[in-house]
C-alpha cells in the first residue's frame, strides 16, 4: 500500500488580520483626520506611550513583576539616543536619524543587562523594592554626573540633521508621527509576536507557578532575566523616540515620578489582555496634555479614578471591554444598556458634587487673588460661599446614594445574564 505525503495547513486567522489591519489604518488616518499641530503632537505621544506601556506589561502582566524603576530604562534609552544625535550633528557618526531608536533601545538593554541581573534574582515584593532602590539610584546620580545627564537643563538636541532621504527630514511633526507609528507598529507586533514563543509561555509560568517551573527543570531568574532585558529594550526605542519628539531629555525621564505613570496607566488600561497597556498608553496622554490643561487638580481627579478603577474594574478597561464583548456575543447586552446609562448618570452627579468642592478648594489655596467666584460645570460657584458648599455636599451625597443603589440593580441584572449565559453555553453544547 503507497503512503503519501499529506500537508495541512492551519486555518487563517481571519479576526488577527482584521484586528491588525484596522490598528494600522488607524495609525495611518489619525494625523489626517486631527490636521492641528496639537493633534499631531499627541498623537505622537501616544504612540511612544504605547511602547512603553507594552514594555512594562512585559514585566508586570506577563511575568508577575511589579517595577517600580522602569524610567530607568525608558529614560537612559532617551539619554543614548540625544548623545547619538548630536554625534550624528556633529558628523561623528554617519547613521540615519529614523535609526536613532534603535540606538536608545539597545542602549537600554545594555543598562538592563548590567541591573537586571540583580533586580531579577529576587521575586514579588523583593523585586519590586529593588526596583525602587535602583529607580532612586540613576534619578541620585542625575544629578551627580551633568557631564552625562545635563544637569538641571538636560540634553538637547536637533533632530533635523543626517542625511534626508526622499527630502524627509523630521523637522515637521507629521513625518515624525509617521516615524512614531511606523516604530509603533512594529514593535507592537513584536511584543505580540513575544507573547507567543516559548519564552513568553515560560514567563506567564513562572508568573503564575514559580515552584512548578523550578520543578521541570527551568531557572526561574533566567526566564525573568531575559525578559527584563527584552523589556529594557523596548522601553529604550520609546525612551528614543521621545527623545526625537522632544529634541531634549531631562532628569525627569528617570524619576519615580514617571515610573509611577507607568504603573498607574498600565494598571488602568488592564495588564492581563495585550491591548490594554495601549488602552492606558492613549489615556496617559489625554491625561497628562488635556486634564492638565483643565483643571490644576487633575492629579487629584486621577488618583480618585485609580482608586475606582481598583475597587470596581481590577482588571482595567480592558476587562470591561472584554466582559461586555462576551454579553454582546450572545445577545445579552440590550439587557443592561439602561444600567450602564443609570450607572453613568449617577456617576456624573458624583463628579460634578466632588469636583465642585475640590475646584473650590484648589480656587481658595491657589486662585485667592482673582476674587472668591470660579466657574465650574457651566455654573457659578463661591469659595468662600456657605451655599455652594452645601450645594455641592447635598449634590455629592444624593450621587452616592444614587449610584449605590443602582450599583445594586445592576449587579442583580449582571448576576442574572451571567446565568442566561451559562444556560445558552449548555444548550449549544447539547446540541
């Protein structure tokens, strides 16, 4: 009997494509569809920020290390990729600004060579204090070493220098964006791409059960190790790119200031799905370029919204988005939608009674001098006004009521679909 030689091939991943050539569009439309020079510069930051995020989440959602020090490679990415620069400025080096990055980026794993080492043979807590520890030692020597770092006015630099191919030569923002997004783009699909090897399955093990892993054979400290530096890398080409961005690095790249941010906004996006830390890399700029630009307590009303996001979404937007998907698969969502709008409203009255007293105290500590009267929402507020303080208290409180009450509600209707939906999985599978 002749035996041939069958090939199979696995089925394409139509929704991936989909999925991947959607993000692309989208990177390539932005700019033309927000023409300010504003639009361009965030977006611009976004993608750096996306970068960084992805990197960190490398660490904290893929491999259960909480850093506290991640600037740190972020940062000295920023302060190679300057020095490269200005040598290409000064006719030292011959290389192609659009390569500048990539200097930042192994720059940085260097440095992460040389910490990770250290910072990886501990686990969990551990960890995260060596983080600290060598987070506050690169922001000490900072300021220790200007030579280097630049001192109190960092590094500058001109981006606009090299060789100009195709006449390209990064002094307008939108052929920098295209730069951005172009390094966006790639090294998201790389991350992704990490995720998927051995190595990256061997991290979410040793994340999830060190002990096990020692078990069969593998050193824990290896895995986190070279992750650390696949990482650091990463981290390097955003610190790179903002460095082109900003054609100036400072020792606030550095600072624990900006470690935290990372922390912060890739804990909001959600670290246990990929695209959440690009969720938290968009809302870290919105963040820190609009809110700021609104209100002086911006950082206040962002601490609030991390401590809601940790007692009623731990898992971040991303898990949000991913529950919701899941009731709209089977045709449940038009049975909460009104609860969602009801959890919104209540939340608005919650905001506009809180934000009206915190705007009034920020308005008495910082604003006294232009008069005791702040707008605020559209309405007309008195610091110093017993009125509009009972106004805002009566309004905060009937908006916690509210919103506890509907709270209730709705986690009955959430329990009872959760349930329908349990029943549907059984019926198909019956089928």
């Amino acid at each position: 009997m002749s035996s041939k030689t069958h090939y199979e091939f696995k089925p394409l991943n139509v929704g991936r494509w989909v999925i991947w050539g959607v993000f692309s569009l989208l990177m390539v439309v932005a700019p033309l569809l927000f023409t300010s020079s504003l639009s361009h510069t965030m977006l611009s930051q976004m993608g750096i920020a996306i970068i960084v995020c992805l990197s960190y989440n490398m660490l904290l959602g893929q491999g259960g290390m909480l850093s506290f020090g991640h600037a740190v490679y972020s940062g000295m990415g920023s302060f190679l990729a300057i020095h490269t620069l200005n040598l290409v400025s000064k006719g030292q080096w011959v290389l192609p600004v659009s390569l500048v990055p990539i200097a930042g980026g192994l720059a940085a794993a260097l440095v992460a060579v040389v910490l990770g080492w250290v910072t990886t043979k501990k686990a969990a807590t551990p960890f995260a204090m060596i983080t600290l520890g060598v987070g506050e030692l690169v922001w000490a020597m900072s300021l220790m070493f200007p030579e280097f770092f630049g001192g109190e006015g960092g590094v500058s630099g001109d981006r606009v220098t090299g060789s100009q191919p195709f006449g390209i030569t990064y002094g307008p923002q939108i052929q920098l964006y295209y730069l951005i997004a172009a390094y966006t783009l790639v090294c998201t699909a790389l991350m992704f791409a990490f995720t998927r090897t051995p190595l990256g399955r061997m991290l979410n093990a040793v994340r999830d059960n060190p002990e096990r892993v020692e078990f069969v054979g593998y050193n824990t400290q290896m895995v986190r190790y070279i992750a650390f530096i696949v990482a650091g890398f990463f981290a390097g080409i955003s610190g790179g790119l903002a460095a082109l961005n900003f054609e100036i690095v400072t020792a606030e790249v550095v600072s624990a200031h900006r470690s935290g941010a990372y922390l912060l906004f890739t804990f909001l996006g959600g670290a246990t799905f990929f695209f959440g830390p690009i969720l938290g890399g968009v809302l870290m700029v919105l963040a820190f370029v609009l809110l700021s630009e609104l209100t002086k307590a911006w950082l206040l009303y962002l601490g609030l919204v991390f401590l809601f996001m940790v007692v009623y979404a731990p898992g971040g937007v991303s898990s949000l988005i991913m529950m919701n998907l899941r009731v709209a698969s089977f045709g449940f969502l038009r049975r909460i939608w009104a609860g969602y709008l009801a959890l919104a409203g209540t939340a608005f009255v919650i905001l506009a009674g809180a934000g009206a007293m915190i705007e009034m105290v920020y308005h008495l500590q910082l604003n006294a001098a232009l008069g005791d009267e702040l707008r605020f929402m559209g309405a007309t507020l008195n610091a110093k006004g017993l009125n509009s303080w009972a106004g805002a208290t009566f309004v905060l409180l009937t908006g916690l009521g509210l919103f506890e009450l509907t709270r209730r509600v709705f986690l009955q209707d959430w329990s009872d679909v959760q349930v329908d939906i349990e029943k549907e999985i059984k019926r198909r599978e019956a089928l």
